[in-house]
C-alpha cells in the first residue's frame, strides 16, 4: 500500500487520533480539512494542500494523520528539514504509525542520512513485521548501499511476504551473481523472467548465466528477448554479435555488431569484431575500414593493428605494410610469438 492510498484509510481513523476531548464541532471540521488536503494532494495541488493542513493541526496538534499528510507535501515541496519535522511529530502522536515512519525514511534517504534512514524502516517493520512497503523499503536502501548481506536479508523478506515481487527476485539473483553463486541465482532469474516475461533486466541476466556457464543457445535466446522488448541496449546487441561469432554465424554476427554502431558510433571494440566478422565473410575493404576506424578512435588498440597486420600479410598479399602494424602491434605489448619472429628475420 503506497501513502495515497494509506491516507485514505488513515481518514476513517483521524477522529480517533485527535488530542483531549474535542467538540463535536472542532472534531469535524479538522476532518473536513485533512479530506481537503487530500483531494489537493491527491490533483497534485501542494500548495493548496498545505493551508488547510497547517488549520487542522492548529486545532489540534496531535493530529497524527495530518502531520503525515503535511509531510508528504513538503516533501513534494523541496522543503525537505520542515518535511522531517512534520513526519516527526506524526510518530510522536501517533507511535504505532508504520507507513509515517517508512515516509520518514524516503526522506531521510534522499538526503543522504542513511543511518536515520534504516533506523526509521526498521522501526515500521518492528511495529508491524508484516509490513511489505518497511521491507522493500529497506532491501532498496541497502541495494543503493551495496551492503549485499543486509540487502539479501531484506530481499527474502520480501518474497516471504509477497513471493512474486520482481525486484526482489532480480535483487536476490543480483547480489548472488555479485558473489559468484550463479547457482543460487538461477532459480530466481527463471522465476523473474517467467512471472514477468517483459522484465528486460531478467532476461539480461538469463542471457549473461547462460553465457558464462556456455549455454550458447540459451544465451542468444534470451538477448533476442532483450533486443525485441528494448531497441536501445547496446550491450544485447554486442553480446549477440560475440556468440553468432563463436557460432560462425557470421551474417547474424554483422548485424549484431552494425547495430552496436548504430547506438555507440564511437565503440572501437565493436568496430574491431565487425573487422573480423567482414574478414570472415570475405568483405575485406569493409573489414579494413572499420579496424582503421577503431584506431581513429582508439590508437593503442593492440588487437585492431594485430588484425590489419594479418589482413595486409595474408589477404591483401602487402607485407611491408604489414609489418607495419605489427610493429605497432608489438610496441604496444602484443605478444604473439609469430609476429616477433617475423620481425626479428626481417631487422624490425
């Protein structure tokens, strides 16, 4: 339940919640004023929020609801120490208020009090442990945090409350990809991207296990699945170009690569791989164009001189411009024994 929606039913109780013995009269327009606070809030009317919400709590300082809804809108208001003080003052009226603790947080969270931040999470998760919005609330904070222990612990809590929260399913095979345990992450990704079969980011992370336990096929799946859902992801589209590669699919693997170009002209490392996807395909002239276009880019790039070296040699039948870039390709720290012997005969 988010704090809209909460406030609604914070309404039914904001009589109950008003300091000493109110008249009759008093006690009702302070509701009047909290509802009319709400619908402003509600139309996105901060400022014609906050003037009957300031009326209200000057009937009654106590009054927890309206504290917490004045919060909300100052915080809406860029005034975020006022914000603070009003969320304060609704959990000293009212200490069993989880969701006035979980706003207190946000805002302390967006001003970096990371401390006060989880103090107040966890305040709301103790007073109602079954509370989803405490938990997610924290498993987000100790994700920004990178604190993986706390963010896995929060993460489960989560899907023990609710077991079809996506972003604890992707943040539990997150942080257990982060440790190494791609065992441990599988599981969750497969349920992620099954419940969510639009989740981008799941199927990223399918395609990165499968790719890294040589599950080819798999992999490639799935990067479609990326690329059809999202057309602007440069690293799909480089990860396919790398397996169709490894496939010989070399058609594909052009492609792949072209479109990494499209979206980051300027990757010397896709110009490279389209290099030698061209030479596969007896482009050569298309080949040579893109390894001198990733040395335009990037001149210490070792492998795009090894590369035009090889297709200078054997391709283009030119072995002093060969050899060439193999000097560079040395003097920039290439290793390859073949290349310094070549050199080593020929005087170089």
């Amino acid at each position: 339940m988010n704090s809209i929606q909460q406030i609604g039913v914070f309404l039914l109780l904001a009589i109950g919640s008003l300091m000493g013995p109110p008249s009759l009269s008093h006690a009702g327009e302070a509701q009047d004023l909290l509802t009319q606070a709400y619908t402003a809030y509600q139309q996105k009317q901060w400022t014609s929020a906050k003037a009957p919400l300031e009326r209200a709590i000057h009937l009654y300082p106590n009054y927890a609801e309206a504290h917490h809804l004045l919060g909300l809108v100052l915080t809406q208001l860029d005034q975020p120490e006022q914000a603070i003080a009003a969320l304060q003052q609704s959990v000293k009226a009212y200490p069993s208020f989880a969701q006035a603790y979980v706003d207190l947080g946000f805002v302390f969270q967006d001003q970096e009090n990371f401390e006060q931040a989880e103090q107040a999470f966890r305040q709301a998760s103790t007073i109602y442990p079954d509370y989803l919005e405490s938990w997610t609330a924290l498993a987000v904070l100790f994700d920004q945090r990178q604190q993986a222990a706390k963010a896995i612990d929060a993460h489960r809590r989560v899907l023990e409350l609710d077991s079809h929260q996506p972003d604890s399913l992707y943040g539990l095979a997150f942080w257990f990809v982060q440790q190494g345990n791609l065992e441990k992450a599988q599981p969750y990704v497969e349920q992620l991207t099954t419940q969510n079969p639009k989740h981008v980011n799941g199927w990223l992370m399918t395609g990165s296990l499968a790719q890294h336990t040589h599950q080819t096929e798999k992999a490639i799946a799935a990067y479609q699945r990326v690329v059809a859902l999202q057309q602007q992801l440069v690293d799909p589209y480089f990860n396919l170009g790398i397996l169709y590669q490894q496939q010989k699919q070399y058609t594909e693997a052009a492609e792949a690569f072209k479109n990494v170009l499209r979206l980051d002209s300027n990757n010397p490392e896709a110009h490279i791989n389209l290099g030698v996807v061209y030479t596969a395909l007896a482009k050569l002239k298309q080949a040579e164009e893109q390894y001198q276009a990733a040395i335009a880019l990037n001149p210490r790039l070792s492998e795009a001189h090894y590369n035009l070296g090889l297709l200078y040699e054997f391709h283009h039948n030119v072995p002093n411009k060969a050899l060439e870039y193999y000097k560079e390709y040395v003097k920039l720290g290439g290793k390859d024994e073949r290349i310094a012997q070549l050199l080593k005969r020929v005087g170089s």
